[in-house]
C-alpha cells in the first residue's frame, strides 16, 4: 500500500477510493492490526481513551422507521414515550458522570427533527453542563442551518449524527429520511462552527462492500468527523432486526482498524455493544484504534457495561483516561501532536 509515489502513513486524505478500502478490509488480521496500531500511535497515546456518557434526554415515540431502534413509535418495544427531562435533572446527570471519570457529556432526543421551542430547554442544558468543564455533545434529529446555528451560540461542541451505513444498503434500514438528508445535518453543523461525531452501525446485515462504502463516505467528506462512533447492533425484540444474526468478532475489530487507518485524526469510538463484548474483543478494538468509548450502564434505552467492569477492564489493559480533546486533542486535525507516552506527562486514573 505504500511506494514512492503513495501517500504518507497516516495522512489525512479525502480522495480515498473504494478499491483501497477494500484492500485493508482484505489485508492478513495480523498485518491490518499492525499497520492501524502504527497510524494510531502517530496522533494518539495508545494507552488513553477516552470516556463519555450519554444520556437520553427525551425517550421514545420517534416517528422515523429505523429498522434498529428501540424508540421508534413505528415498533412495539416496551419503550414509553418520554416527555423532554428537565434541564436540573440534566445537569445533575452531568454532575454524576463528571465524578464518574466522564470529560464528555452526550444528551439523545427520540425526534426526528427538534422543534424551534425544543431547543430552548436543549441549549440551556448545554449552557450549563459546558459551564461545569465538560465537553458537550447531542444527538436530536435532523437540523436546520438556524438550529445548528442556534447550539452552537449555547455552546455545544459536538453534534452526532450518524450515516449509519453504507448508501447502498441505507433503503433496507430506513425510509422516513434520505442519506442526503443526514449529509446536510452534517453539512449544517460544520458550516455552524461545531464538531462532527459521525459514524455507522455493523452488524444490520450488511456486507463487508457496505462497511467499505460507510467508510469512503466519511472519509471523503469536506472534513472528517472528529469523532467516528463504530456500534454494533443490540438487537431488541421488536425491531425488524431483532432476530439478526450476531456479527463475528474479528470482522467488527477489522472495522474498527480501516476505520482507524482511513480517518487517522479521529477520535474512534467503541460504542454500542460492548455490553456483549468479552474483555479480549474489547481488547483487541483497542488494539485497532478506538480510543474512546460510552461510560456507565446505558445507553440510550439499551444496556452498557457497568462502570466496575470498565475499571476492572481498564486495570487489565494498563489504560487510563484521556483528557478533554478540546484542551488535548483537536490539534490532531491540523498536524501531528506528541502523545502523552512520549511528553512526560503524567498518566491518569480511572476513577469511574
């Protein structure tokens, strides 16, 4: 893969092609980990990763169709639908997580887009959960360029909003919006000034052709995203994808690699499923490049691994977590950084 003529190891490039793509997704596992680790460790301290939490802000009674979502009104899940929680119950969610190790907070909303009145309440949490020193992020919909407009102002530093999945195989999972428009929620954030969290799910049916597409688009956005979530499906009962057999092991940490080596200045984040994951799959994601993850014990509507077991985890592996990125981190897009392995800085502890 590399020659004269080939691009630097570990540069940040927006002409990727799908036949490279698809060469590392095909690379010996050995040889792929080896090369992901070598992108990694030019940007990132391999021993840091990151820990967010997220919180469900507003539960359920989604119009959209998403074919793995427990809070679509569309599917019978046993999950109620919540009216929007108040900005004190926010803010004290907040608190705990900061106590708990988190430096980012994630606040979920089941819309398909925020109301202009909804946002009223959304920007007050930002406002002061950002006040408290924590880096912000929210998922709620679909956006306006007057809405992202509107976040940006109360703070927010990231928004998510995830592609989900390659273009091809995006019609078998929703239909209610087009893949155009979630690239123009994307499009709106990043004209807004704020950071992009984009990523996909593995495990819906796809193939490996659809991991490969899903990584060509975010890789060859304007800018990619800072932060690349890469879930895995939790499937509920209830959802059309409930009876989706469980995608294997190795192919969700090849993922994770290519995903590691194509957008090499990205956060890349184990998210959903770890719940499922043994110690050794998490270990080897790690291994490939994700350094971040979702910390406490839900996500959303669905289970996550209990802080005690991150601990223990962390112990095991030597990790510890990685501060702030808005202090640390966002360098990275601009240049290569020195790693805290290699500044003399102090490790810290995982005190979660």
């Amino acid at each position: 893969m590399t020659g004269p003529s080939s691009p630097a190891l570990g540069a940040v490039r927006h002409d990727w092609t799908r036949a490279e793509v698809r060469a590392l997704f095909a690379l010996p596992f050995p040889e792929l980990i080896f090369r992901a680790q070598s992108v990694h460790r030019l940007r990132f301290d391999p021993c840091e990763v990151q820990i967010s939490t997220l919180l469900s802000v507003k539960t359920g009674g989604c119009p959209e169709d998403c074919a793995y979502c427990p809070q679509s009104a569309r599917y019978d899940t046993g999950v109620q639908a919540e009216r929007l929680m108040s900005v004190a119950d926010a803010i004290a969610a907040a608190e705990e997580a900061k106590k708990a190790g988190a430096s980012r907070f994630c606040m979920g909303a089941a819309w398909r887009q925020p109301k202009d009145r909804d946002l009223d309440n959304v920007c007050a949490m930002v406002e002061n959960i950002k006040a408290m020193g924590l880096e912000t992020c929210a998922t709620l919909g679909m956006l306006t360029q007057e809405q992202a407009l509107r976040l940006k102002a109360a703070g927010l530093d990231y928004y998510n909003h995830n592609l989900d999945t390659s273009p091809e195989h995006y019609g078998a999972i929703i239909t209610t919006r087009t893949y155009q428009d979630r690239l123009d929620t994307l499009e709106h954030v990043r004209a807004a000034g704020m950071h992009v969290c984009c990523g996909g799910i593995v495990g819906m049916g796809e193939s490996v052709e659809d991991r490969v597409g899903l990584i060509v688009t975010l890789a060859n956005l304007p800018a990619h995203p800072e932060s690349v979530p890469i879930n895995t499906l939790v499937k509920v009962e209830g959802t059309p994808l409930a009876q989706q057999p469980a995608l294997d092991s190795i192919e969700l940490v090849r993922t994770i690699a290519v995903a590691r080596m194509v957008l090499p200045a990205s956060v890349v984040r184990l998210s959903a499923g770890r719940e499922d994951m043994t110690d050794e799959t998490q270990a080897l994601c790690f291994l490939a490049g994700a350094n971040s993850i979702f910390h406490g014990p839900k996500l959303l509507t669905t289970p996550n691994p209990e802080r005690d077991r991150d601990r223990r985890l962390f112990d095991k592996l030597g990790l510890t977590p990685m501060e702030s990125m808005q202090r640390d981190g966002l360098a990275r897009h601009e240049g290569s950084v020195m790693p805290d392995h290699l500044s003399g800085r102090p490790p810290r502890l995982f005190t979660g």
